[in-house]
C-alpha cells in the first residue's frame, strides 16, 4: 500500500501542474525510483509582504517531495531580493524589477513561512522542511568572488533571453545589476548541493543558470522542474510584480470572489495547478466543462477547493455564503469586512487605492471605467469625486471585493 501511494505521488510530480522538466521527465522518474534521498528546494523572494497563490504551485511539489521522505529547502531569497529579477514588463523604467533596501525585504517576510505552512507540512516531525536565507552566504562574498561567478558566463548568453531582445528592439534599458541575479540564484544551488531545483516556467533561464553552476562546481546535473503559470485570460502572468494575483494574507472571503472573478477557460487550469485536486478528479472536471455543465457551479467548486486549502474548510464555507448573499441575492444586510481608514474624506480614485483594492491609482482609474465600482450600490465613474466618510455609512464595491469604509 504504501508502494502503491509513493507511486501516486511520483506521478503527480511528473506530470500535475508540470510545464517541462529539464533534461527529461525521464531522468527525474529514474532519480525519484533509484531510492536516493534527494535535496529539493524552491526560492521565494520577499519583494511584497505576502506570498500569492501563484507560489503554491511549486509548494505544492515541495510537500510531495516531502512526502516522498526527501531532503525539502525553503529558500527565502532575502538577498536576491534586492538585486532585482528582471521581468519583461514593456514600461522602460519598470523593465527592471525595483531595488529593495534590507528593511522592507526584512519586513516583507515576516510571515511568509506561517503562509507557506498551510500548504506545507513544514514542521512535521519525521521529515520537515528546512528554512533558508541566501544572505547567509551571498553577504559573505567578496567583490572578487561575484568577479569569478560571472566569469562563468558569457554576455552573449545573458543577452540572447526574449526579454533582452525585446529591449533592445525597442530601445529599451538593460541594467547591469540584472545580470548578476541569475547567477546568484545559481550559486543557490550550489551552496545548497541541491540535486532538483522548482519554480515556475517564468524562472527557466535562472534555473537553468544554476543547472550549469552546479555541473561546474559539483560536477553532477541539477534537474530542472518549471511549473505552470498562473495567467489571465489574456495570457499575462498573475503575481506580485502585475498586482493582479490572490495573496495568500487575502481574507476568506477576498480570496473567494477573486476566484469568483476569473474567467471560464481558467477554470480548468485552476484546478490543475491552484488545488490538490488528483488527475483523476481534473478529468471529472473537464468532461464537465466538455459536457456543459455551467461554469459558474464548477467555478464555485473551484473558489470553494482553494479557500479551504489556503485557510480551513470553514473559512470557505463562511466565504461562500458571503458571496452568495452580497454577490448573487444582493443582500447587504450580511456582515461585510471593515477597513479603517485615517482620512475623514478623500477622492474616489485614492478611496479604491487606500482599501488596496486595485494596484495603482491608474488602475482604480481603469475599474471606474469599466464600471465596477459602486458605494451603497450607486455605480460612481467621477475619478476626482469626493467620498465623505464623516455622517453616514460607506459601503464600497469594487468587482468582486466589497467593504465598509470607517474612520480610524
């Protein structure tokens, strides 16, 4: 029986959620059978002070791994952190992702391994995870040591990634220090002697920059394992540089309708890589859609399975019956999430923004727009209108998020 289980869970690894596995699926399938206890981690950089539910996709590997009984790392990148990984974001000055000082890396991870753990059997006794942060050895090295690192590579192999070229198509800057983040996140792997490396497909080119270091170094090969993404309908990745994702510090009842909200060809997808969800039921799930079953039943499903997962299965059950009373019969009797804010009056556009109920003021602009926004079930489309919070209840709605606003 228990055979039979870590077969199961063998399978999963290779083939749930997996976008490729580098050098082969194969060579991982050989290595998890050989009976190897093996070292496995994942890096989590602390660039927002929450993790988002795009980090449970590789989470969810690591507690197999940890199942399996291998050796699991949890790696805080507290100093990759601020070096900056790049992104292919099209804004020049943003292309770069911004700097952070050591205070709010430090501040920014303070709970990060609580949010990890409801995925995570971090701390289970026969077998827990370990937690690292790459400033233990990235702050020891000298400028001499980062000079022989980056000898290790070529210009050429740096420039030759789509983002790069697309920069310089468009004219666009490219900064050294981005250079250097690849390679410090290689020299993870060897300071580690870690045998796999996973992170999402976003992350091949670093992954890939340790399988090399670590063949240098350790003369053995590092296997790759890149998840999928989560995306948006229209193809844009969901996380914390886009500030369009679900963070694992959202409420029950936030996490629940940002569920609610995606679109009907995510759902699928979903239940793939955001759930625990065996092949098996995944199936069930798309012949469901094949046979047209309404998406907004399976979509509950879906909000339901991954609200229960990241807090507890009554949280999700309090959450959707919120949903259904504010969102389905309207009823705004219901209990509805307090913000407190310390502004007795303020702009439409900066009220959305202070409940971080958009990303920017530019996109609270965009939702007034769109029509999504509503205080007291009014739908409100001045930008500059001011919102007294002195005299009366504010109850304000933004797509699928909803609150009343107080004075602190």
């Amino acid at each position: 029986m228990e055979i039979k289980k870590d077969l199961e869970i063998i399978e999963r690894i290779l083939n749930k959620g997996v976008e490729q596995i580098l050098p082969s699926k194969d060579a991982l399938k050989e290595k998890l059978l050989s009976g190897e206890r093996l070292t496995i981690y994942q890096g989590f950089d602390p660039t927002a002070p929450s993790l988002h539910i795009g980090h449970t996709v590789g989470m969810r590997k690591l507690e197999d791994f940890r199942k399996l009984g291998h050796k699991v790392i949890f790696l805080i990148g507290d100093f990759t952190a601020r070096i900056g990984d790049p992104s292919d974001k099209k804004e020049a000055r943003d292309s770069a992702r911004k700097v952070l000082t050591k205070e709010q890396v430090e501040s920014n991870l303070k709970r990060y391994i609580d949010q990890a753990s409801h995925i995570i059997d971090i701390k289970n006794e026969e077998n827990p995870v370990e937690i690292k942060y790459n400033s233990e050895w990235h702050e020891k090295l000298s400028f001499p040591d980062i000079i022989n690192l980056a000898s290790e590579f070529t210009v050429q192999q740096m420039i030759k990634r789509s983002m790069y070229q697309e920069r310089l198509k468009e004219d666009r800057p490219i900064y050294l220090n981005e250079f250097l983040y690849p390679i410090m996140q290689g020299y993870d792997s060897v300071v580690m002697d870690v045998d796999i490396e996973v992170g999402g497909n976003d992350q091949l080119f670093n992954m890939l920059a340790g399988r090399d270091m670590v063949l240098n170094h350790l003369k053995k090969e590092k296997i790759v394992l890149a998840g999928k993404l989560l995306e948006t309908a229209d193809g844009n990745k969901m996380g914390k540089s886009e500030g369009n994702m679900v963070r694992l510090d959202d409420s029950p009842e936030d996490i629940y309708g940002k569920i609610m909200s995606f679109e009907d060809n995510q759902i699928l997808t979903s239940f793939e890589i955001l759930t625990n969800a065996s092949m098996d039921e995944i199936n069930q799930y798309k012949k469901r859609i094949e046979n047209g079953e309404n998406p907004m039943t399976l979509k509950k499903e879906l909000a339901f399975k991954i609200t229960s997962e990241i807090k507890s299965e009554e949280d999700a059950k309090k959450a959707e019956l919120f949903f259904e009373a504010i969102f389905q019969k309207k009823n705004i009797d219901t209990e509805i999430p307090t913000i407190k804010i310390q502004k007795d009056s303020l702009s439409l556009v900066d009220l959305i923004y202070e409940c971080n109920f958009a990303r920017s003021k530019g996109d609270a602009r965009r939702l007034i727009e769109q029509g999504a926004v509503h205080i007291n079930g009014e739908k409100c489309s001045v930008f500059n209108q001011n919102i007294d919070l002195k005299n009366s209840q504010t109850i304000l709605k933004v797509g699928r998020q909803i609150a009343k606003i107080e004075i602190q």
